[in-house]
C-alpha cells in the first residue's frame, strides 16, 4: 500500500496543534488514497504536497483569532495605517520646525563625525596592538643618553630617528642575558639599490639575523635569515619586502637565489617577506642581514657604530627585571673599560628598555593629546547644542501634548510620532557623521605633519562609530521624548491660564538649563579660539623669523654616493667637481654647491675645537663645541647665506692651500665675544685653521630651534669620509625661475658623473622650511576650524535662548512699555540677560584655557601660553559676536506692541 | 432576532452537515461542498469554518475510528446541534425573504 510523501506528512505534523493532527492529516490521507486510485501515485504525492502547504499556513495565520480572521486583518491593517500616520505626523512635525530640526541634525553629524575620527584616530595609532605574536613581549633597547665627551659622538653615523643607540659592545654583552632574548640590533639606512629600472636610492633596514625569528614572520618565498648569513664569509644577504618585489620586481617568480645590487655590491636574495613588517618604519623596502663586527669589550667605543636593538622578554621577566639587568651590563662594560672611570674618552652606558609598542607611539603621543583635546572640545560644544536644541523642541511641544494627552490619547500613542521624529533625525545625523568620519580621515592625512604620518594608516572603526552612534542616539531619543513623559496624566488644567502657568514653570526651568548650555558653550569657544589665536600668532612669528639661507629659488637632492666606491677622496671630489660644472653650464642657475649637511637635517658631524692661544680645557665639558659642515666653494651662495665678514670659500681653497675655515655669526658670538675671529686660529682634528670669514646663522634644526655653533670647512681641506655624509649631505642648486625646472637637468649632470649614483629627496628649500613647521600649520588649521565652528554654535546658542525668552516674555515687555517703560529699559534688560550669559562663559573659558595651555606649549613660538592679548582678544570676539547675535531679539523686544500683547491674552 | 448572519462558508458547512444526514466528517464535508457549488473549496477554511461552528455552539465533534487508509489517524465527527440547525433555518429564511419577488428581469438589471 502506497503512503502520502512521508516528509510532507512530519512537516505538516509539526505545524498542527496536537489535536488537530490526527483529524487533518488523516482527512488528507485518506483523499491522497482515493487519488491515487484515481491519478496515479505521482500525481497523488504532487497533490498532497499542495494541499499540505496551503493547510499548514492557513491555518498557522488564521488559527490565532478563530473567533474572526477578518478582526485580525483589521488589527493589521490599523496598525500599519497608524504607523505611516506617525511616520507622516513626524516628518509633518520636522517639516514645521525644520529651523531647529535641521540645525539637530548637522549638530548630530559633526558630534558623531568628530567622535567616530577621533576614536578612529586614537585606536589607530595608540590602542592597536602591534601585527607581531606576543606584541607586549617586545621591548626596544637603546641608550639612554649619550653623555658629551669631546670624542664620544664624533663619528657616530647619525640616523633619522632619535633616541639614542645602543653600543655594539653591549649588544655582544647582552647575548648573554637571562631576562631578554632574541636581542636584534637594526638600522634604518639609505643605500643605492640598481635594478633594470636603473640605480635608485632605497629605504633599507640592516638588522640582525634574528629579525624575522624575533618578530614571528614568515618568508612569502624564499627564506628569511639564517644564522650563517651573519657568517664573516658568508655572501651579502638580502630580503625583500612584498612591496619592493611586487612594484620593482613585478612579482617574479625566479628571483629567490637570484642577485641585486645594492650600493655596488651584490647581494643574494633569500626571500621575500610575508606582508610588509612594518618596523623599523612601514616603508621598508630591503633588509639587508647586518654584518656588525664586534669589538670585545675594552676597545674603545669612538669608531663603533651605535645601533638601537629589539627584543623579545624572556618568558616571566618583566620590563623591570631586564632594566635591572641592563645596568649591572652597562656597569660590567664600565668595569671592562679602561678610561671610561676617568670619564675622558667615554661614559658608562645607560641602558633603557621598554615596551615597543609604547616606544612607537611616544613621538605621536603628545600631538595627538593635543589634536585629540581639540576635537573633544568640538564634541563638547556639539553634544551640548544637541541636548540644547532637542531641549527648546520638547519645551515648544508641551502644548500639543496637553492637547492630544487631554483629547485621549494614550502616552504611547503620543510618544510614537516624537520617536519617529527622533530616529529620522538621528537616522539623518548618523549617516552625515560617518561620512563626515569618512571625509576627515581620508582628508586628514594631506594636512598632518610628518610626525602624524601613521594617520594615513588609520582606517573607519565601524566599532567607535556604532559606540557614539548608540550615546548619540540614547541622549537624542531621551530628551526628544521628555515632553510625552514630564505633563501629568491628561488633564484640561493644563490648557486653563494656571495649567499654562504650570508648564510655563516647567519651561523656566527648560530655560535655566539651556541658558547653563549655552554659557558652557560659550566657555569652549573660548577655549579654542585662545588655542586658535596662540597658533595664528605662533605662524605669525614664524613667518618672520630669518632662516639664515633663502629658500624660494633654491632646490636641494641628496646623493647617495655608495662608500665603498667613494672612499677614495679624488674621486669623491671629481664626483662632485663634474655634477657641478655641469650644473654651472645651465642658463637658469645663478649658483650651485655641496655639502656634507644640507640645511634642515639632522647635522652630521659635531664636536669640539680649539682656540689657538686659548688655555686648552680642564674637562671634556669645556671644550668649544661645533657641527662641522664641509661645503663646496659655491654652496653658501646656492642655499642663500650671506657672509657677514670677511669672504667665502673660492676654488683656490684646495688641499694644498692654507687651510681655512668659516664660523656663522652665532659660533662667533658664544666664543668670540667681544672680538675680531676673522685671521685667528682654530684647532681642529690636530689641525690648525685660519678664520676666514663669518656667515649668516642657519637654523639647521628649523625655525623654532636655537641656532647651534657651525664651522663650514672647504671640502678639498677635508678627508673624505668627512667630507660627505649620504644621509644628510647632497647638493644645492640656486635658480632665476623655479627651482624644480632644473631638477631634470641635475639627475642628468649626476648620471652623466656616474650613473650609479642614485639622487632623492628633492625639494625646494622653501617647500622644505614650510615642513619644519608642518605641525603648527596643521594644529593652527584644525584649531581655527574648530574655533569657527564652536563660536558659530554657540552664537545660535546665545541667539536661539534669547529669542525663545523675548517671545515668552512678549506680554510682559508689553505691560511694561504700556505702564511707560522705554525702550531702551527694555533692550537693557534683555541684554543684562546675554551680557550674564557671556560674562560668565568668557571668564570660565579663560580659566580652562590657562590650565589647558600647557597642552599646546610644545606647538608654540614667540609666544606665551598665558599670552593676555590673546585670551583678551578671543574673550573680546566672543563677546561682540554674542551681543550681535542678541541684537537681533533684543530688537524685536523694543518694538513688542503694547496694545497687541495686551489683547492676545 | 439574532444579530450576527453567517459567512458563506459556514453556511455551506451546515448546509453540508444536514446533507449528509447531520453527521459527518472533514472528507466527505469537503466533498460535498465542492460538488454542490462546483467550486473549488480552500481545505483551511472549510477547517477553520468547523471549528469556529464548534466555537458558537452550532455543531459539536467527536473523535471517531481510525481507518488503515487514513494511516491510522481517528476521523473527527461533527454533528450538527439544534442551535445550528435553528441557525441554518434561519439563514436560509433570510435568504429567501431577500429573493421574494425578484424576477428574472430584475435579476438582469441587478448585473
């Protein structure tokens, strides 16, 4: 005997009720039976299955309200019409007070855009957890401070990034420790790189053959380092990052084992990386396995090359235990070398250790405090309108509510159309704010200063902004809804002049609250625009500080002349002599020369002299000290810096001539004061040098720096691996027009000396001076915005909390005048009611701004955090722009009609 | 007078139940129905129609034998009470007096 279609049978059976089952399905069977006799088993099945669906929801939809399915349809449909009612009541509502409507949503944008960037931000840069296994377990190594020997920094290569570095005699030293392991020395370096696109200059980082090990990666091809790659016979090694062998190598496959060039020597290729480490700075493109040699301890330290160093902590020790052990090293190192106790060659190393992910984030740290106290004051400012503007619309509904709360409806029923209102415009606000989010971050980054480079990293966090969104919207839909909630049930008092009375003080006390809104905003405004004001003033100065060289029609690159190459001095300085012959044959160049350091980098060289005829000094700590430039003949003139006295450099200050040497102004002023340098004497590398001229201070570290002491040397008088440092030194070209038009024809000059010599870092050296004070520029800009947009809000602010009392107080300004108050009492009293409001903000803005200068001190130049013209000439702002904006109702006050008012009650 | 008529499916289930000598079951009910009318009934509402009945007091039900053709399952009887039957009665009348005197014709104009 056939059976109806099991499957069909248990999923019916599920949706019947107990007691319908047995009935249903054996009615349905029992037909299925007949049709298969009469159709076919095919059909039956097909049939049963039909009629199985339309049982199984029919009688799940209309089994509810046996009593009357059409009841049910109703209650739907009455449901679905209420909703598109309070839908239409809302946007009706919204429509009507689209002023403040409007105003709610870009206040609810900028909040909710501000505070999604700005957690953003801060996620970003501070809170992320470095892309390393175990990233607490990291730690960086490096030395503290460098004490000032005369000898102890001489020759030391400096690198771009700060913060000290660590002796390899120590890191020989600390191979041995018990509280960190893997200990890996890195350095970032610039090296000539030759690919079939030709001789470039490339980002690279040698590191210790631990590296990868140390920080978990994996090779995306190829290996990372071995061990044997440190070996003393062992071939260069190099691994690339996926970047470089994407972009430069065009993904191919072959190239493990295969060789490239860099600065002139071929270097195996292990291996490509997997993703891009980013350390020790994210766009790396090579790391080359370093080959540091390591002198025993006792040697002394002045030709060592000082690397900073990562490590991993050892299971159970903590950053305090390896600091410990630190010192007894640096004491060990102390102990093992001789001259160090006397303190004249060297001094005992001090070692710090700390956490990698807080050393990263340190140099961001303070400008994002800054940029972060900003933004949250903006945020303030915001939130607080919004809570303002939300409050003046609930006020304004308290009629309307009685109204419909009298007529019966229920407190749902009325409180629905508000919350509609609500969602639709948080629903608005919400999607400006992330787009809003979504513009300042991609934005951001084109104004941000180098030190806030990561900011490009930073990516939309979809958490902070469903975070802000949730507040936004809590402290939106409560307040929206407050006029449904705070009116007692239902009652016609509420219409009668005392319940009007009563919702009149329920108002007032609206009203006390807005007007504490609005002082807190008009306190922020202050705020900013002090913070605004000191970095306009901060530019100002800026702006007129004498860099000492004339950076608009100068244009400055670097070489980077690979060492082993050059070592020889004759064919350095034919190098230089062809480039710069050639340079000199283009119509548009009025001046061009090298230098060891060009302006604004880090200086290469610096030490101490001797004056001749002077007592030699007692300590290390009393020798003059001095950066030491080399420079060619025609270099001053090509970046701009006029000598004072005496003369320049000329092409007959050769090697064999006298050798002579030119002080700026400031070396002249701190050791010759009083006295004419120019003719005496200098010792310098046990050489002695004439004075022959005294050139403009340059302020090499940028323009908020002090100028340091500099002797410029001719670079014939120098040996060469003094005579030019790659990372700092290249050469400065001088023009008629603009100065990036002969950038083409100095890459050519070079080729033409030798085309394996890359050139980088081009850049006017006004372009250059501009990004010494990027930071200021950028904090100057978001501060002024801010401060716009703060003084604008609260502006409305002053301007909607006045309106809103002139119009509730219509009657009374019109009892007055009708009793023979004049105009001008009246416009005195509302104005004694703004000049309050304003008083009270411009004071506790300036408070708030004395204790958050400090914040800013670091940003500010040539001016005082506590500067009084400042705060004065922002409390000065704020003030007119409010009285302005209280003018306008103040207005409307005088000219209330007495006759009018008088009947309208 | 009673206030509330009946829809037409309730009405055609009575109407079945007395056919079938004012006792039966959902098979043949369904049946009935869909010969008299010859039109195709929907299976829920005709259910549906059988309870809500039940629910007014117009017909009761009880659970009958299984049969090996309906796979074992009892047959739910439903009996048509007085009530019910008055109910039909008067549905029926209502009707009726609603059709006196109509004509053919005015049938016609009626379309």
């Amino acid at each position: 005997m056939t059976t109806p279609p099991r499957l069909a049978v248990r999923w019916l059976e599920r949706r019947l009720n107990p007691d319908e089952r047995q009935d249903l399905v054996g009615d349905l069977t029992e037909q299925f039976h007949a049709r298969v006799a009469r159709h076919g088993r095919r059909a039956a099945a097909r049939w049963f299955w039909r009629e199985s669906l339309a049982l199984a929801w029919g009688f799940s939809w209309r089994r509810r309200d046996v009593v009357s399915a059409a009841h049910e349809r109703v209650r739907v449909r009455w449901f679905l019409s209420n909703a598109a009612m309070d839908w239409r009541h809302a946007w009706r509502a919204l429509r009507a007070s689209r002023g403040s409507a409007i105003s709610a949503m870009l206040t609810l944008t900028v909040t909710l855009g501000l505070a999604t960037s700005l957690f953003s931000v801060t996620n970003g840069l501070l809170l992320r957890p470095l892309p390393y296994p175990a990233p607490d377990r990291l730690v960086r190594l490096a030395e503290a401070e460098i004490d000032r020997s005369p000898y102890a920094t001489s020759f030391a290569p400096v690198m771009p990034e700060s913060g000290g570095r660590l002796s390899d005699v120590a890191i020989g030293l600390f191979a041995s420790a018990t509280t960190i392991t893997h200990l890996t020395p890195y350095s970032l370096v610039g090296r000539a790189v030759t690919t079939a696109a030709g001789t470039e200059q490339r980002v690279c980082a040698e590191v210790g053959v631990g590296f990868f090990e140390l920080l978990g990666l994996q090779p995306e091809r190829g290996r990372l380092f071995i061990a044997a790659d440190a070996g003393a016979d062992a071939a260069p090694t190099v691994v690339l990052s996926e970047t470089f062998w994407r972009d430069v190598l065009e993904s191919r496959d072959d190239i493990v084992g295969t060789t490239l060039v860099i600065d002139q020597v071929p270097h195996m290729i292990a291996g490509v990386a997997d993703g891009s480490p980013r350390f020790p700075e994210a766009d790396i493109d090579l790391w080359i396995a370093g080959r540091w040699r390591w002198p025993s301890p006792g040697a002394r330290r002045n030709f060592s090359m000082w690397l900073p160093a990562i490590a991993r902590l050892a299971p159970g020790a903590t950053v305090e235990d390896a600091s410990q052990e630190a010192r007894q090293v640096g004491a060990m190192i102390a102990a093992a070398t001789p001259g160090l106790a006397d303190g004249t060659d060297v001094a005992v190393p001090v070692f710090r250790i700390r956490p990698l992910q807080d050393d990263l984030a340190q140099p961001v740290r303070p400008a994002l405090v800054a940029l972060g106290a900003a933004m949250s004051l903006v945020l303030i400012v915001a939130a607080v309108s919004l809570v303002n503007l939300l409050l003046a619309r609930s006020t304004a509904r308290h009629r309307e509510m009685a109204v419909r709360l009298t007529l019966g409806a229920g407190r749902w029923r009325i409180t629905r159309p508000l919350l509609f209102e609500q969602i639709l415009i948080a629903g608005a606000g919400g999607l400006g704010g992330s787009l809003l989010a979504l513009w300042i971050l991609r934005v951001m980054p084109a104004f941000a200063p180098g030190d806030l480079s990561g900011l490009a990293d930073v990516r939309f966090d979809t958490a902070s902004f469903l975070f802000v969104s949730a507040v936004a919207l809590t402290l939106g839909i409560g307040v929206g809804l407050l006029p449904a909630w705070q009116l007692p049930a239902g009652s016609l008092r509420d219409l009668s002049p005392a319940g009007r009375a009563m919702i009149g003080r329920r108002v007032v006390s609206a009203e006390a609250a807005r007007r504490a809104l609005v002082t807190v905003q008009v306190a922020l405004a202050v705020v900013l625009l002090v913070g605004a004001g000191l970095l306009a003033r901060t530019m100002w100065t800026l702006s007129r500080v004498d860099p000492g060289f004339e950076g608009e029609h100068a244009v400055t690159v670097k070489i980077g002349l690979p060492e082993l190459i050059f070592r020889e001095p004759e064919r350095q300085s034919g190098f230089f002599d062809q480039v710069l012959t050639r340079l000199a044959q283009h119509p548009d160049v009025i001046a061009a020369g090298a230098s060891s350091t060009l302006p604004l980098n880090p200086v290469g060289m610096s030490g101490s002299f001797t004056i001749e005829g002077r007592p030699r000094p007692a300590t290390p700590e009393e020798f003059p000290r001095a950066n030491k430039v080399a420079v060619t003949a025609g270099y001053l003139q090509a970046v701009g810096t006029p000598i004072l006295e005496g003369r320049g450099f000329s092409d007959e200050d050769t090697a064999a001539a006298e050798r002579v040497a030119i002080i700026d102004e400031s070396l002249a002023r701190r050791y010759f004061p009083g006295e004419q340098p120019i003719g005496q004497r200098i010792e310098y590398l046990r050489e002695m040098r004439r004075i022959v001229g005294i050139a403009r201070a340059i302020k090499q570290r940028g323009l908020t720096e002090q100028d340091d002491p500099v002797i410029y040397f001719p670079s014939a008088q120098m040996p060469a691996v003094m005579a030019f440092n790659r990372l700092t030194g290249g050469i400065a070209v001088r023009t008629s027009g603009d100065p990036l038009a002969v950038v083409p024809f100095i890459r050519t000059a070079v080729r033409e000396a030798d085309a394996t010599v890359p050139v980088h870092a081009v850049a006017s050296l006004g372009d250059r001076l501009r990004d010494t004070y990027s930071s200021q520029r950028f904090y100057a800009l978001i501060l002024g915005m801010f401060a716009v947009l703060a003084v604008v809000v609260s502006v409305l602010g002053v301007y909607g909390v006045l309106a809103y009392a002139v119009e509730r107080r219509q009657a009374e300004f019109g009892l007055r005048r009708a009793l023979g108050g004049d105009e001008r009492h009246i416009l005195g009293l509302v104005l004694r009611q703004v000049a309050v409001l304003i008083a009270v903000g411009a004071v506790a803005g300036s408070i708030i701004a004395g204790l958050g200068a400090g914040l800013l001190r670091s940003l500010l130049f040539g001016v005082d955090a506590l500067d009084p013209a400042t705060f004065s000439a922002a409390v000065t702002l704020v003030a007119c722009v409010g009285l302005l904006a209280a003018s306008v109702p103040a207005w409307r006050a005088m000219r209330v009609d007495p006759a009018r008012t008088l009947r309208a009650d | 007078m009673p206030r509330e008529g009946m829809g037409e499916i309730e009405h055609f289930v009575l109407a079945a139940l007395l056919r079938l000598d004012g006792e039966s079951y959902g098979v043949p009910i369904l049946e009935e129905i869909a010969t008299r009318t010859e039109r195709a009934v929907s299976r829920p509402s005709v259910y549906i129609a059988l309870r809500r009945l039940e629910s007014k007091g117009l017909v009761t039900s009880r659970l009958g034998e299984a049969t090996p053709e309906r796979g074992g399952r009892a047959k739910r009887y439903f009996r048509l009470t007085r009530a019910g039957a008055r109910q039909l009665e008067q549905t029926r009348l209502a009707f009726e007096r609603m059709w006196q005197g109509l004509t053919p014709a005015s049938r016609r104009t009626a379309r």
